[in-house]
C-alpha cells in the first residue's frame, strides 16, 4: 500500500511511518521540515491546498498527524492549520477514498471528569485554541466526503524523544516549578508511544476492510489509569530525575490558571484554566470497543514503556 503521512516530525508521527515501511508499505511523509523517517519525503504546507492535492496524487490512503500543537496559539494560526488544513487533506484523500485523521479526546471535555467511557462527541467550544480547533477539524474529517474515514484519538502520548509531555514534566521538574493540583491523586490513563502508532496502522487496515468503522471516533489508550502523581513519579525516575512535584489545592491552580489566562502575554504559559482542570480531573476510557473494532490492542504498555525510557535515559537517547 502507498500511504501517505503528514506530520512525521512529530514522535507519533515518526514512530507511524517506521512501522508502516517495516511492514512493507510504501510511505511518503509531507511537513514543513525534514524528518527522521528514511523514505519518500516532500516539504510542504497542509495549508496550502494545491501541495496537498500534489502530494496526495498516486497514494492509497492518508493517515493525518499534521497540526499546531502549542500552549497557546492565536485562533486564525491554529485553524488554518488545524481545520483549514484538515479540509485540505480530506479532499485530497477523496480520490484515494481512504483516511485516518488523528485527534485528541480533549475535543470532548465538558468540564467534568471523564470516568470509563469511550468516544464522546466533539462538542468542546471552550477558551483552549488547540482543543476548540481540534473539535472543528474532527467534524470536518468525518464531513469530508472521504467515505473510508477513522478517527483515532490518542490520549496522552509519550516516550523517549517527547519534547510535549515528558519534555515539559522533566523541564519543570528539573526548575522545582512542577506543581500537581492535590498531588496528583486523580486517575488518568496514557498511551505509550509505539502502541499509539500501532492502534494508527490498525485504524488503516479498517477503513479497508472493516466499514462498520467508518465514520466512527475511537480512543486509544494503554488501559492501565494510575494516578497522575504516581505517573509523574514514574517517569521521573525513568529519566533519572531527584525530583519530587508540589502539592497545591486544586481550587488554587485553577484560580492561578484563570488569572493567566487573562494575564499572561508570552507563548508558554506556566499554567492556563484548562490545564488546570485537566490536571485535576479523571480522565480513563472504556478500550473495549476501541480494542474490538480497530483490532488492536497494546504491546508494550506503562512498564514496558518505562523500561524503554529508562534504556533512553542511560543511552542518552531520552532527548529530556
């Protein structure tokens, strides 16, 4: 199969197209920048609807990682790339018929927590630009007209080379500046990194034979919720980091939050108002639908995951 991939300078990314040539397709990645992955690549913009529709020419399917992932991002950047540029490859996959288009579970958050469901609508309008513009892009991939459409949201991807979740927690550790809101006692699950991109390759093979899955949204999850403080003590002592998070009260990192959200001017905020809930809040999913449908189901998991990182940390290949 010739599948295309966008966005393979991403960890997730990277790790979908290495799998898909192990297997023996033929892969091409498309991105504004160079890749790590050894196969066909062409440089370009998902904004930019004649690239896409050039680059698109002669594949059999798309699988889209391709988005603006910042803390906060201004509206119009974030959706060009992640709605505009969403709708660019969805019409571009039409004369291939077949799509993956990867999303985020926070494209559901309602402000509560989250407790053993599976895939909610995209119904989040709240103040987080990536989440709001995510929701759109989702609905516009599944509007598309590209009949074979899955939609696959990972929740809380990580592994060595995360400069997003892992880079942020060791950062931080590293600065004392790593706070949980009541210590991290809520439950979450997360995705470690090669069976996030496995679950993406077996989203693939459906929207080929399987057309009960056509259509439908699935998160994708490593089935193993711990609590979040747990969690970062974990990961920690993956990366070989003396570091222990603070404790505040929840109720005080959301205030923090909403004050800057409406204060702070830089790029990287230390904490914004959704962060602040997510961080408080359960989030675990049901993955026995997910699991069934997609055919898929985690290899590597949270321990086995670890002693990737840990074999990282010492190798110096961790990049944390």
């Amino acid at each position: 199969m010739k599948v295309l991939v966008t966005g393979a300078t991403s960890l997730l990314g990277r790790h979908v197209a290495e799998q898909l040539l192990a297997r023996g397709d033929e892969v091409t990645c498309f991105q504004r920048h160079p890749s790590a992955v050894e196969s066909a690549e062409v440089l370009g913009d998902i904004r930019d609807a004649a690239q896409v529709t050039a680059v698109m020419k002669g594949h059999d399917a798309v699988i889209h990682l391709a988005a603006l992932v910042a803390p906060r991002p201004r509206y119009d950047q974030a959706y060009a790339v992640n709605v505009t540029g969403t709708i660019n490859v969805a019409l571009a996959a039409r004369s291939a018929g077949r799509m993956v288009y990867v999303s985020s579970p926070s494209v559901a958050f309602a402000h509560a927590p989250v407790v053993g469901v599976g895939a909610l609508p995209p119904t989040y309008t709240g103040r987080d630009v990536y989440t709001r513009t995510k929701a759109l892009a989702e609905i516009a991939a599944l509007e598309s007209g590209v009949g074979a459409t899955v939609v696959v949201r990972p929740h809380l991807v990580w592994g060595p080379g995360d400069t997003q979740l892992l880079g942020r927690v060791a950062e931080r550790a590293r600065a004392g500046r790593l706070v949980l809101p009541d210590g991290g006692r809520a439950l979450v699950d997360t995705t470690y990194v090669s069976d996030a991109a496995a679950s993406l390759v077996s989203a693939l093979d459906r929207t080929g034979d399987d057309s009960t899955t056509w259509g439908q949204a699935y998160v994708v999850t490593g089935g193993e919720p711990r609590p979040l403080g747990e969690l970062i003590r974990l990961f920690l002592a993956a990366m070989d980091i003396n570091s222990s998070p603070r404790s505040w009260p929840a109720p005080l990192v959301k205030l923090l939050g909403g004050i800057v959200d409406r204060a702070w001017w830089g790029s990287e905020p230390p904490i914004t108002s959704f962060a602040a809930q997510q961080l408080s809040m359960a989030h675990w999913f049901d993955q026995s639908e997910t699991r069934r449908a997609l055919r898929w189901a985690p290899s590597m998991g949270l321990e086995g995951g670890l002693a990737q990182l840990r074999g990282a940390t010492r190798n110096g290949s961790a990049t944390t």
